[in-house]
C-alpha cells in the first residue's frame, strides 16, 4: 500500500460520546472504504445465516396446521395430542440450553468460520431427517438434535460482532442479525403457503414433509460457503492489508475483545459472580417468553383470526415483515442516540400494551386483533437487538464475552420453555392467557432494564475522572 492509500486509512473522525457524557476516542480508526468491506463481508452472510437457522427452527409451527383441512397435517399424520407436540417443542428449547455455552467455547477454539458451517450442515442436515419421521419418538429425537446444532449460532453470532466493531457499532449490525427472524418468519410463511398448494401427496409425501426437505437443504449448502468464506478474527483475515488489519484491531483495543486473547479461569469465576449480569439475564428471560410464543405459535394465532387453511399460512407474512422494519429501525435509534436501555425498554412496553389489547378485544374483532398482533409481533422482536448490544457494551473482557452472551442467552431458553404453554388450543380463537402473559412478562422485563439502566446511571457518578463509564 502507498503513502496516500495508507494516509487515508488514519482518517481523524470526532469523539465518540455516549449519552453519559462518556468519551470513546480511540487513536485509530478505520476509513469508511475498509468498514463497508468489512460490513460487507460480515454481515449479509451472519444474516443469510440466521434466516436459514430460524426457519428451520420454527417451521414446526407451519408443519402443525399446513393441510390440517385436508388431514394431512403433522399432527394429524403422527397421530400424536397437543401434549406430545408441545414436548416435541420443549425438548429443542432443552438441547438449545445445555449445549449453548460449551457450543460457544467451541466456536471460539475451533474458529468461528468452521464451527458455525459445522453447525449449520448438522442442523440442516436434522431438518430434512424431520421428513422422514414416522412417530411421535422419531419427533422428540429429532427435534432434540436440531436444538443442539442450533445453539451456539446467535450467541456465536453476537460474540463475533465483539471482535469487529466497537460497542456502539454494535446493535444496529446485531439488529439486521436479529431482525432476520422476523424475515425468516415471513418467509417461513409464504414457502409454506406454496408447498401446501403444490406439493402435497406429490411422491406420496404430504406438504410438511415437503417443507422441511425444501427448508433444510439449503443450510446444507450453504455450510460449505461459511467453511471456505466467513471471516474469523481481524488479525487474522487474508483479504485485508497488513495497516487495515494493525487499524482494525487497534481501534477497539480497550473497548472490545480481540480473537487472539485468551480465556482466563479468573475472568470467568468474575463473569459468573457479577450480579448486575444477571439481571440482563432475567430481563432476556422476560422477552423470551414473547419471542418463543410468537416464533412456533403465528399460524395458530392467525387461524384463531378468522384464516382458515392455507390462508393461515400467508397471513403470517405481513406482522413479520412489518417486525423486520420496526427491529432495525430501533436498533439504529438505539445506535444513533446510545440508547440501548431506553430502545429496548420502550420495544417491550409497547409490545405488552399491544399484548394487553389483543388478549381484552372480543374473539371475533378479527381486524383488530390482527392489527396489534402486528404490533405485538414486531416491538417484542425489536427489543432483542438493544438489548444484547447493552449488553455487550457493558462487557470489560474476553472472559466476559465469552460467557455472558452464551449466557443470557441460555437463560432466555427458560422464557421459551413458557412460551411454548401459553397458547392453548382449548382458548381458541382468543387465547387470552397466551396474550396476558406476554404482556406480563414483558412489563416485568421493562421494569428490570429501567431499574438497571438508574444503577448504572448511579454508578457512573461515583467514578473519578477518566474512569470508563457504564454504558446506557
């Protein structure tokens, strides 16, 4: 690289300055040229990545009542109750919980890039055995492994973006990631509504075996492509220059993680006693129950609205890809205005609110209740993204990192165990208990990050000056 390549890498950019008054001047920074290549290269893949990992997740949910009218559901192919689906359920929401932190260690052991295409080859690889199952066993087995596999990517997701970008770069990037949720829903939904139309009894396989052989092989595929091409540390990728890669590590040095340091037994023991982390855990646990009831339950709240067939599967697509747009645009207010507690505690009040009014209007205000179920929907997805990037920020080790994130997350696997019990086909088409108890959690959630982000706020003044300030 010449002298004026290198000289407008060393671009001078203002102060970076949270809402605490706090400043984050780093000596270096990347030019705008590098960050968008690293962008570029990092997120659309980490997002294409997490689409495939939710909709082989959720479309369970899609599988339980596509061609119900013609009887060749899951549910009704199986011969399994209501009971054994929701342990079916349950038991990838328990896989997901034990394996999420070794998984994370793994991740960064083996490097980032082949343990996430491990990862993805076996989930997809699960997804499609789910075509073949037979029985209410072959079910609950399956759906155990998938959880396993799945795992680790999220938080594995959420623990690379540390080595990259700087804590306030953080939760719109960890949003598009995020948001791919609500877009896998979406998608989820209209691939379902297709297959449904043309694919059932083709070759003598019904619809829903059909969707998880289509939704699974991609993953597959696409493992191959993270092997050969994902990014792993910035100290270590070949397709940036010797001074992009010293700038690029150098500009979070003290701030964020690099991919060399090493876990120490002394941050971890730190890690797991802090009590302010738990917290954030519980307030996780919160938008947990919310995420989890939405993600496997949509078509059957939609079908209590009045949708009947495979009109319940396309009307699932709008509350998603109106939560697709409302995540990132929270995620980017969050950035913008370093207000990660205030975003993610406004997302949830929201999204109780919109609970609240679904749960109280009569069983046949369809229209309304399709309306806040798209509200309900988008702000209890939104407030995941601030909410891990606050996090995140308020990390001070690699130890930290690497734990807390796989943590909270795990954590969250307890808000999910519940989801998966509130909705009750007995309470068709109103389910008041699955919609109040969404409300209530999430009220409880935005109770905890408020009363976080005033202890913060407290302890920010009891620091001397120079001190690094707790994020808000």
């Amino acid at each position: 690289m010449d002298s004026s390549s290198k000289e407008a890498l060393d671009i001078e950019k203002p102060p970076l300055t949270g809402s605490d008054g706090s400043s984050t001047t780093s000596e270096y920074v990347v030019d705008p040229v590098a960050e968008r290549r690293i962008d570029l290269r990092i997120i659309p893949a980490a997002m294409i990545i997490h689409l495939l990992c939710f909709i082989d997740r959720s479309n369970i949910g899609n599988a339980k009542v596509l061609n119900r009218d013609e009887g060749d559901s899951l549910v009704q192919t199986l011969k399994i109750s209501n009971e054994q689906y929701l342990v079916a359920l349950m038991i990838f929401i328990v896989a997901f919980t034990i394996v999420q932190t070794p998984s994370n260690y793994m991740l960064k052991k083996f490097r980032p890039s082949r343990w996430m295409a491990l990862m993805m080859f076996c989930w997809g690889a699960m997804t499609m055995l789910l075509a073949a199952v037979k029985n209410y066993s072959g079910l609950v087995a399956v759906r155990f492994f998938l959880g396993a596999f799945e795992s680790g990517l999220f938080p594995g997701q959420v623990f690379i973006l540390t080595f990259w970008y700087r804590p306030e770069e953080r939760a719109i990037r960890i949003a598009l990631i995020v948001a791919c949720s609500s877009l896998g829903g979406a998608f989820g939904g209209a691939i379902a509504y297709g297959i449904g139309r043309s694919l059932n009894g083709v070759h003598g396989l019904q619809a829903w075996r059909w969707l998880f052989l289509i939704e699974g092989s991609p993953s597959c595929f696409a493992a191959i492509l993270c092997a050969l091409f994902f990014p792993d540390y910035p100290e270590t990728v070949s397709w940036l220059s010797d001074e992009e890669r010293e700038l690029a590590t150098q500009r979070i040095k003290g701030v964020a993680s690099l991919g060399s340091d090493k876990i120490t037994w002394k941050e971890a023991k730190a890690t797991l006693m802090d009590w302010r982390l738990y917290a954030h855990y519980i307030a996780y646990i919160s938008n947990s129950v919310s995420f989890s009831s939405n993600s496997l339950f949509a078509p059957t709240i939609v079908a209590g609205l009045g949708y009947t067939g495979l009109d319940a599967q396309l009307f699932t697509v709008p509350p998603y890809a109106i939560g697709f747009v409302v995540t990132v645009i929270v995620a980017w207010i969050a950035d913008r205005y370093e207000a990660r507690s205030l975003a993610t505690c406004c997302s949830m009040i929201i999204g109780a609110i919109s609970f609240l009014v679904e749960g109280a209007l009569p069983p046949d205000a369809f229209k309304a209740r399709y309306v806040f179920l798209c509200f309900a929907l988008s702000f209890s997805f939104s407030c995941n993204a601030p909410s891990l990037s606050w996090l995140t920020a308020n990390l001070r080790s690699t130890g930290a990192a690497t734990l807390a994130v796989p943590l909270n997350v795990a954590f969250g696997q307890f808000g999910q165990i519940i989801g998966v019990y509130i909705y009750k086909d007995s309470e068709a088409p109103g389910f008041p208990t699955g919609h109040f108890t969404n409300a209530g959690f999430l009220f409880e959630g935005a109770i905890i990050i408020m009363s976080l982000r005033l202890f913060y706020m407290h302890k920010n003044k009891q620091l001397a000056p120079g001190e690094r300030k707790w994020r808000l």
